[in-house]
C-alpha cells in the first residue's frame, strides 16, 4: 500500500471513530435529559391551567422577543398623521397616539380648546393658534378630529409623517352616528324608518349640523358626498397613495398589530383600552332589509370600505396569518395584564362619583385604583380630558421655550 493511500485509510479510521464517538454521546445526553424529564413530572407534575398559563406565557415572551430583534433593526416613528373618522372607534386608537407623544414629549396639533381642528370646514393650517404651535411651524403627532386637506395639512407636518386612518363597515357606522347624534331629532325620522321611505328621500336629508350624515367617512377625508362613480374610484386611488395605513374596525387588533410595524413600536406602546364606544346590551340590532338601506345610502362608502377591507386581508397574508394571530393573542393577554395592574375597572353608565365622564352614558367609562401610574391613568381617560392634558403640558413646555433667558 503507498503512503498516500495509507494516510487515507488512517484519515477515513478517525473520522470513523469520532463519528462513533459522537453518536455515544448523543445517546447518553440524551438518556440524562430524558431522564431528568421524567423525574421533573414525577416529583412535579404541573395542573392543566398552569401547564396552559405557562404556554400562554411562554407564546407571548417569544412574540415581544421575536417583535424587539426585529425592532431593533428599525427606528420607532414619532411623526404620524391620524385622521379621525367619526364612529370608526377613532377615539380608542386616538388614546394610543395621546399617550405616546406625551410619554415622549412629542408636539401635537391642537385647537386653543376642544378637540376639533376644522370640521365641517377643511382643515387650514391657519387656524391652529400660534401659541400651541413649535417655533419650526411643524407638529409631530396630529390626532384630533378634522376633515382632510392634504396640502394644508401637509405644511405643519413633517415630510416623513406616516399617514394612518380608520374605515368601519358603513352601515353600522351610520347606525352608530344616527343614535349617537341624534339625528333623529333633526330629520323627525326614526332609523327603523328608513327602509320604507324612497331612497331619493333618504339622499337628500342634510347633514346633520353641517357634519353628520350619510357617506360619513369620505366626508371626514375631505370629500363630497355625492360623487360620480369615476370621481369616487379616483378619490379612493388618491386616498390609497395617501395613507401609509388604513385601519379597519372590526379587524382592530390585527390593525393595531399592523400598525405597531408601520411605526417601529413595541406592544406595550399599542394595548389600549376601549374608547367612547357604546356597550354590547344598549346597541340595537339592525334587521337586513334595514341594513341593506344604510348600505345603499352610503354606498360611496361602501366601495371605500370594501376597497381597504380587501387591501387589509391581503396586508394580513403577507404579514404571515400564523405570525399574525400569535402577535394579536400576545396583544389581548397584555391588554388584560395592563387591566388587572391599573386595578381598572368597567363604569356602565352614568356614576355621579366618575370625575371623568364619557360623552353619553350609553358607553363605558374606566376608573383606575392606580392613579399614581402616568400610564395606567392616561389609558383610562376619556378622549377630552386626555386631549387637555396633553395641551396643558404643550402650552407650558412652549411657553418656556419661548420665555427669554
């Protein structure tokens, strides 16, 4: 045999016996671990609800890590343009962006009171006061309610604003808006009315006034509510280029989820308690025919819905749909954390000892036994008390930016 050959054969014998080697080692480690196993469950043997909690748990711990690594490859957003559309649970997902700028100090755009900055009007720069606004002109959150003007809105904003708003299916959200303001008052025309009248009729009641009335979410985007077809199909195309996101109602979490990617910010910075929405028992139930009325009353926002409804779904599956549901059930359990260590609780209705009240008793407030927490007490605030905290603390931090040193 050549020396070649021999080295060879002696190279092939050690890699041999170094791949016997492994495999014994293999097997004994893995004999300890197993056995290590059975005396945990023999000496330890977990509960059904512990071993669920401590899955639960252990799901959650792995979506925040997994959701910080890749975080962290990303810088959180701090300039975002929120339009609030009325009776699409805006409030709930305003209360997010409040407490994200306070807790950052971050500038907002505010009236000198209230929380309205142009509405029925569109918005103009013009009109918010001088006092509240940053030397540079430009605010990094705008979260109140207005009616879009994009290049009017553009000139207090930041050029990379990330531009978020919220869609709700319209025939719910008309009923919502109908019993919420009142309309019956104003129309003398009950909603359970409606499918019996013409619909000629029922386009061409007021709005409601001067804000509220039907195709109510293109309204609030700066539109009219009675377009074309081919108007309304180039007024969806601009509003799509618009915004970087279009939440939907009643896919909230999975829109909270989205969001919080758009914007580079943890989970914790989008658990939010409910807002201004009316409870479950008091909302009535519409019956088809009446439906079918609402939805062919606002059937502009209809096309509108259905448009971002579609574009959610596909925003979902290329998120990944397991991916999605594991962060959407890791959102809901620190939600309900976040519930039980503010010691918060659910007030239906009116309670004459609520220092902070909603705007009707047919919606729920939440107290806190843990006011000393900024966060805890921030979440359970109603929408206009927590917009004059954050204009308490803006006017103050300017006033002495602006005070001669």
């Amino acid at each position: 045999m050549s020396a070649a050959k021999l080295c060879s054969k002696l190279a092939e014998t050690q890699l041999q016996g170094r791949a016997l080697y492994t495999r014994h080692l293999k097997t004994l480690v893995g004999g300890l671990v197993l056995v290590t196993l059975v005396m945990l469950v023999m000496y330890t043997t977990p509960t059904p609800t512990a071993l669920i909690l401590s899955a639960a748990n252990s799901l959650r711990s792995e979506v925040l890590m997994a959701g910080e690594s890749a975080d962290a490859q990303c810088r959180p957003q701090h300039h975002v343009m929120f339009l609030k559309t009325h009776k699409c649970a805006s409030s709930t997902v305003q209360n997010i962006f409040l407490r994200y700028g306070y807790t950052h100090n971050l500038t907002f755009a505010l009236p000198g009171g209230g929380n309205y900055l142009g509405n029925p009007s569109l918005f103009k720069a013009a009109i918010i006061p001088k006092k509240l606004l940053p030397p540079s002109g430009k605010v990094d959150i705008f979260a109140v309610h207005t009616r879009l003007n994009f290049k009017e809105h553009s000139r207090v904003l930041h050029n990379d604003t990330r531009w978020v708003t919220l869609v709700r299916d319209p025939a719910t959200l008309y009923e919502s808006l109908f019993n919420f303001f009142h309309l019956k008052n104003g129309y003398n025309l009950d909603l359970s009315a409606f499918s019996s009248q013409p619909m000629s009729r029922l386009m061409e009641l007021p709005r409601y006034g001067g804000k509220f009335g039907k195709n109510q979410m293109l309204f609030d985007l700066g539109y009219s509510d009675n377009m074309s077809v081919t108007q309304l199909r180039q007024a969806i195309e601009e509003l799509d280029s618009v915004f970087d996101l279009v939440m939907v109602a009643e896919r909230m979490d999975e829109s909270l989820v989205l969001l919080r990617h758009l914007l580079c910010w943890s989970l914790h910075d989008v658990v939010v308690f409910t807002k201004n929405a009316r409870r479950q028992e008091v909302k009535p139930t519409l019956d088809p025919q009446t439906r079918q009325t609402l939805r062919e009353l606002n059937s502009a926002d209809a096309l509108l819905y259905d448009h971002f409804m579609a574009k959610h779904r596909r925003a979902v599956l290329e998120f990944g749909a397991r991916r999605m549901a594991d962060e959407v059930s890791a959102l809901r359990s620190l939600r309900d954390e976040y519930f039980e260590d503010c010691g918060a609780r659910e007030v239906k209705g009116k309670d004459s000892t609520l220092k902070f009240k909603e705007y009707s008793g047919l919606v729920s407030s939440y107290v806190t036994s843990n006011n000393s927490d900024q966060n805890c007490l921030m979440l359970s605030l109603p929408e206009l008390p927590l917009v004059d905290t954050v204009r308490r603390k803006q006017l103050k931090v300017l006033e002495e930016m602006r005070a001669p040193s």
